[in-house]
C-alpha cells in the first residue's frame, strides 16, 4: 500500500467540530484522515464519522477511526488505527475485513517489528518528539528511533507526535513514509491552509507515497 504522506488526525479538543475538520482537512487534499476522540461514546463516534464519510463523498480523502474498530465497521469507514492495548491486529482485520486500512502504533523497534509480521497496512512509530495530545505519552524516539524503525520494517512507515510543519520534512528523511500530525493542524485561523503548508513542507500534492 501507498501511504499518503499527510496523514490528519482531528483533534478533539479544538474549536472546530470533527467534521467541519474533515471537511477542511478534505478541501486541502489531505487523503487520509483519522477521527480520534477518546471521550466520546460509541453512539456519538459513530455519528461523528458517519457525518465524516458525507463530507468526504466524491474527495480522494479516506475516514479512518482511532480505537474503534467497532465504530468504523459499522459506520462503513475506510479503515482504524489501533494502540498497542487496543484490539489486537489479527482480531481488528477479521472485523474490518480485508480491504479496510489498518494501521497500529508501536513505541520501540521491537514493537514495531512485532507489528510489521501482522496483517496490517502500516506501522505507526512514535512519539518522535515531545508530545501535548496525549494524557501519558510514551517515552520520545526521536529521529534515530524513525531510522531504527525503518532499518527492520519493510511496511509503510507513519511517525507521530509532536510533528510540526518544520520537523516534518526531517521526519521524512529519518526514514518515514509518513507524518501524522494533529496539533499542528490547528496553528494559525484556517485549518485548511494549515494543511496546505504542511502538504508543500512535504513536497507532495497529498497523494504520493514514499518513492
């Protein structure tokens, strides 16, 4: 699989709802976009990223769902993205079904080569740097973690947390496919053009995976 190299995370707490996210991380061109919201209940998510799929209709941009494998089958999402004390990734792919993205985070390169051997579409490896979007974040890779990371797994590589729209490009030449960013999004009035930046930071029209 060809990974995008932005990947959008909505933030929860933002001013913005979920879906006027989508629908401005969709106008940029960003084509993967993740709802994450570890507060709301089952019923509202799922209401949340049936509402997301609407305002992507007839875009490039694809809903996935953080956690809820659940939500994202029922909701008919385009994939999930699991933690590791999430279900596990055999379990989620025979949920999703076998065209659905999947992705999981790992904290280590043993993690991440662990999760490499699963049937999954991607490795997330993280936190890169320090992160504020997250209650107990994992202990910081960095960029020589990305790189150690990327010497054991031959799958799409994302990095995540703490990527800013100037660490991005050097994320990217540690070894990822990648960047996953949330924070950052919200810089500045219009997320929109926020998104805009991030995607020429990182030489791409949003579609493009790693050469």
């Amino acid at each position: 699989m060809s990974v995008p190299r932005l990947y959008a995370i909505t933030d929860a707490a933002a001013a913005r709802s979920h879906v006027d996210q989508v629908r401005e991380l969709a106008a940029a061109g960003v084509v993967w976009i993740q709802i994450r919201d570890k507060h709301a209940d089952a019923r509202a998510l799922y209401e949340i990223v049936v509402a997301a799929l609407e305002a992507v209709r007839g875009t490039a941009s694809r809903i996935l769902v953080n956690d809820r494998v659940d939500v994202a089958r029922a909701a008919g999402a385009h994939g999930a993205h699991v933690g590791q004390e999430d279900l596990p990734a055999d379990a989620a792919r025979a949920i999703l079904g076998r065209d659905a993205i999947l992705g999981v985070s790992t904290h280590s390169v043993a993690q991440a080569a662990a999760t490499s051997a699963l049937p999954v579409d991607y490795v997330a490896i993280g936190p890169v740097f320090s992160t504020s979007t997250k209650a107990n974040p994992d202990p910081v890779v960095g960029l020589e973690g990305i790189a150690a990371v990327r010497a054991v797994v031959s799958r799409p590589l994302v990095a995540i947390g703490g990527i800013t729209l100037e660490r991005a490009p050097s994320v990217i030449a540690a070894g990822a496919d990648s960047v996953a960013v949330v924070g950052d999004l919200q810089v500045g009035a219009s997320l929109e053009g926020r998104a805009r930046e991030l995607l020429s930071a990182l030489d791409v029209d949003g579609i493009v995976g790693r050469p």
